[in-house]
C-alpha cells in the first residue's frame, strides 16, 4: 500500500503565464520528468488559485477554460466510483482548511492523484467558483 501513495503524490496540471505581477512573483512549480507536480506544490496552486479569486482580479473573462490538460480531462473514474460529498467552499473562511479537508475527503474515497485535479471544482460554490 505504501508504493500505491507515493504512486500517488504527484499529479499532472498545466502552467499558466499570467503578465500581473502578482503571478510573476509565484513561485514556479517543479515538474519531474513524467509532467507531474507533487502535492504540496498542488495544494499551494490551488490555495493560490482561490485566494486570487477572492481577492478579485482586475480582467474580466468571459470564456471558461479548465484548470488541466485535456489528459486530465479525459480520465474515467473507475467503474462503480461515488463520488464522495464535498464541503463545499465559497471563498468565504480558510482556503487551506478546505484544500486539506478536500484531500482527505476524496483520499478517503479511493480518489488519489489526477483524479483530485478534476474533482476539485466540485467542492467550489459561489464566488470561489467565478473564472
């Protein structure tokens, strides 16, 4: 079981380069050589990701884009999966309670890996969902 969790500590997500110099000054994500990024750097990409939207931005987009890469997008969750309930965050409270919470709910569930990436847009509600 051990060798299945590490397995699973990684998970595939794309870089976007934003011009604000907010996103300038993020830290840059570490990739290994199979295109993925270790949880603890996703947990931060995701806390980034809802702080800024509280926050507000300052450009206003109509078109929605998924966080991930079509490989992602793709992904099948297994035959007979439930997926588990999500406390959902609205933007309002501690957005690294709920990213941990998130994990653990969905860790929990038999949900590991890439898997979390496309799940994790279920747990959002209200404003900490607005694109």
């Amino acid at each position: 079981m051990g060798k299945q969790v590490e397995a699973h500590d990684e998970v595939e997500m794309p870089i976007k380069q934003h011009d604000t110099e907010k996103d300038k000054s993020a830290k840059e994500l570490q990739i290994s050589s199979d295109g993925l990024i270790p949880m603890d750097q996703l947990k931060e990409f995701i806390e980034g990701t809802i702080r800024s939207k509280i926050e507000g931005s300052s450009r206003s987009s109509f078109t929605y884009s998924k966080p991930y890469t079509p490989r992602i997008d793709s992904l099948k969750m297994p035959m007979g999966y439930q997926p588990p309930k999500f406390q959902q965050f609205d933007g309002k409270g501690n957005p690294k309670q709920h990213v941990a919470h998130f994990i653990e709910t969905c860790n929990n569930a038999g949900t590991y890996g890439d898997h979390l990436v496309k799940q994790f847009v279920r747990s959002l509600k209200d404003n900490a969902f607005v694109h």
